[in-house]
C-alpha cells in the first residue's frame, strides 16, 4: 500500500493548510476549504458550483445540462473510475470523472 503525500500551504494571509488525499483544511480546526474539484469530494456531500474551467464547448455542455455557478448540488456517487453522479435541480446528471476535474465547488461544511 503507498503513501500519499501532503503540501502545506500558507495563504497570503497567515492562514496554514494541509492538503492531501484531495482535500484541503486548516492545520487548525481541520475545516474545509471552499475550492475543490468536483472528482475530489466524497460520496453524500453538498455543494455550489463555483466555477467551470475548461474550453468553450465543455463549458456550455456543463451549463446547459444544469451545473451552472451558484447551484447547489449533491454528490451521490463518486468512486474514482466510474462517472460522477450528480443531484441538482431536481435532476440526477453523470459527469465523466476526466471532465468532474475541470468543475470547482465549494463544500458545505
């Protein structure tokens, strides 16, 4: 079994964060950071879409399928190999892991 490493990150502001296994919190409290991407958050979280990276094409695919910035969603499935289940606006959406990497959200504490 391998080790997974992790990067200390100072913020411009003073404030120290551990990041590793695909998240990111505060050395402090263990809290979360708002910017993950939608392949790095865990099974049964809530979330708001932040921002959408990526060509145009990918980005109006996304947005017209619903996942646009500011809704709010529900990750339902989220195993690492087989796409990206998706609960927002009444609608179950499956994203392909690959592109879940280019969609950043921000995570319900």
């Amino acid at each position: 079994m391998g080790y997974k490493s992790f990067r200390i990150v100072v913020s411009p502001f003073g404030a120290v964060f551990c990041a590793g296994f695909g998240y990111f919190w505060r050395m402090k409290n263990a809290e979360f950071v708002d910017r993950l991407s939608l392949a790095e958050m865990g099974e049964n979280r809530c979330g708001t879409v932040a921002q959408i990276e990526g060509d145009s094409r990918f980005i109006s695919r996304i947005v017209s399928i619903g996942l646009t910035p500011g809704s709010a969603f529900t990750l339902l499935k989220n195993d690492g190999r087989s796409p990206v289940l998706v609960f927002c606006r009444d609608t179950v959406i499956a994203v392909n892991h690959k592109e879940s990497s280019q969609i950043f959200v921000k995570v319900e504490l």
